[in-house]
C-alpha cells in the first residue's frame, strides 16, 4: 500500500480554501454580470487559489488567526478573486 493509503489527507487543510469562497460569494453579490456556471466559479477559484501563498494545516483546530489577521488575508482572498474573476471573463470555458 502507498504511504498515502494510511492516512486521513481529508485532515489536510489550505486555510486559504474558505477564505476564496467567502471572497468569491462577496464579488458574486457585487456583480450581478458574472457568469454563475460552475466551470466559471470553479476556474475562478483555482486561479485565486493558485495566486495566494498556500497556508496548509492539519485539522481546523491549529489554524487560528487573530482577528486583524483574518481580515488581512479575507482583503486579499478578495483581490485574488476580483483578478481572477477578470481572467475567466476574458477567456471563459464554458460553453
């Protein structure tokens, strides 16, 4: 068996993951313009997601930012999403 098969990776956690859907939910209420398909959504948030540095942890419970600290990083969910929801636009795939 792969090393991968004795261990729960569901525990495994980019901390950034709610912080991009809460961003991407917030411009949606924003933009009443933007294509909803879930190609659309989904492209939008693995380009933001891949634009954010990674903050991986393993069960919610060790990642507890203050409260300034969740707000920084909610700003710039909500920038990477803006800027990705402007690439989707641009070049959609959907059809």
């Amino acid at each position: 068996m792969a090393l991968i098969d004795y261990h729960d990776i569901d525990e495994l956690k980019n901390g950034n993951e709610e912080k991009v859907w809460m961003a991407i939910e917030h411009h949606l209420g924003e933009n009443s313009s933007l294509c909803r398909c879930r190609d659309c959504i989904l492209d939008a948030a693995a380009i933001a997601l891949n634009s954010l540095q990674p903050r991986y942890h393993v069960y919610s419970f060790h990642e507890k930012a203050g409260e300034e600290e969740d707000a920084a990083l909610l700003k710039e969910a909500r920038k990477a999403v803006e800027e990705a929801f402007k690439k989707v636009t641009k070049r959609p795939h959907h059809f």
